[in-house]
C-alpha cells in the first residue's frame, strides 16, 4: 500500500543523512580548526592527525552533495565506507555506541547506494 508521504520519505532520508554530515564537517572546521580535530584524532589513533583537512572536507562537502542529491550514488558509498571504517578504527569496541551509529548510517548510506537520490535532487533519480 502507498500512501501520500511515500513520495517524500526517500528524499527527506537524504537529507537528514546530508545534514548529519555537512553539519558534522562544518563545526569540525569552525569550532576545532585543523589543529584541533587533529589532535582528537590522535588521541584514538597516534601518528594520523594529518588527516584533519581530509576527514573535514569529506564530511562537509560529502553532506552536502548528499543533501542536494548530487552525485548521490558514488558518494553515498564512500560515506557508508567511511563509516564503516571510522566506527571500527575509531570508535571501536571501547565506544559501542559510537561504533553501531556508524555501522547504521552505513546502512542508509547503502541504501541510497542502491536506490539513487530519489525526487528533489540534482541527480533526479
């Protein structure tokens, strides 16, 4: 049975995960700087603080073709990648919850994967 809300829970899914990310991206940079997140990450994982910008931009830039749809499916399997990996190598056991947040935004990142932006996106798939 479809109902009148089918038509926007795909996109509205995209966008919530778009937000998350770019939001995520955005306060690393405004609130924490390069330095900063540089040093957070180094308390987890010594040695890979030069990864700051990198993680940063992704998290903004991926949020934000998310959020437009733009690209939806390419960096929607990078972001589930990324979460993937992060949950496991950063967070860990030691932070289940963390870990398991990533492991479920994987999730919807897959799915997008599977089923494209949907409506209200610059991919328009």
């Amino acid at each position: 049975m479809t109902t009148p809300f089918d038509k926007y829970a795909h996109p509205a899914g995209r966008i919530l995960l778009g937000l998350l990310f770019a939001f995520a991206g955005f306060g690393k940079i405004t609130t924490l700087g390069a330095a900063g997140f540089g040093g957070y990450i180094e308390t987890q994982m010594p040695g890979m603080g030069f990864l700051a910008w990198p993680v940063m931009l992704f998290e903004l830039l991926g949020g934000i073709a998310i959020f437009v749809g733009f690209q939806t499916r390419l960096i929607a399997i990078a972001l589930a990648a990324f979460c993937v990996v992060t949950g496991a190598l950063y967070h860990g056991v030691a932070d289940m919850n963390g870990m398991l947040k990533n492991i479920a935004l994987a999730g919807g990142f897959l799915i997008l994967y599977a089923k494209g932006a949907g409506g209200f996106s610059v991919d328009k798939s």
